[in-house]
C-alpha cells in the first residue's frame, strides 16, 4: 500500500471540508485501484506522465482538458478545483 496515498485519504479526500464540497458540486469522485496493475490504469498513467501512484486527475464537467494534480494534495488544493468546475 501506498503510505502518501493513505496520507492524501486520511487528511485530506475523506475529510468532512472535501466531502460537503464534493456534494455541494454535485461531483463523482472515482478511485482507481493500482495494487492489480490494470493496463486501462497502466495507460491513463503513462498518457499524463505519471509513473505511479499516488496520481489525482481533475475531470471539470465543462471542460474536455482534464487537470492532473499532485501527488501530494491538500484540502485546499481540492476544493479550489472543485469550486472552479
């Protein structure tokens, strides 16, 4: 298991701040698990110059360019990608 990637879940994706915003935007959050090495992840990676995990990519509704973030996160760096979809 990934220690940032629990890191980034604990402190920041399940916290109760990103929760209320992720509702109040009405946006699907998806998780991709990497631990299998599914090739359709394998290949999402590689497309944005990823090498590994962790990786967050930003899917704005009114946007056809999706927004890679870091693999170090924060509440607010969350929450400012959801208040400007």
């Amino acid at each position: 298991w990934c220690v940032t990637c629990k890191v980034n879940e604990a402190l920041v994706i399940n916290t109760e701040s990103v929760a209320n915003k992720i509702r109040e935007t009405q946006t699907v959050a998806v998780v991709a698990d990497w631990t299998k090495r599914d090739k359709s992840i394998g290949k999402l990676l590689h497309e944005y110059g990823s090498s590994g995990v962790p990786f967050y990519l930003f899917f704005p509704k009114n946007s056809t360019n999706p927004i890679p973030l870091g693999p170090v996160i924060s509440k607010s760096v969350i929450i400012e990608a959801l208040e400007a979809n």
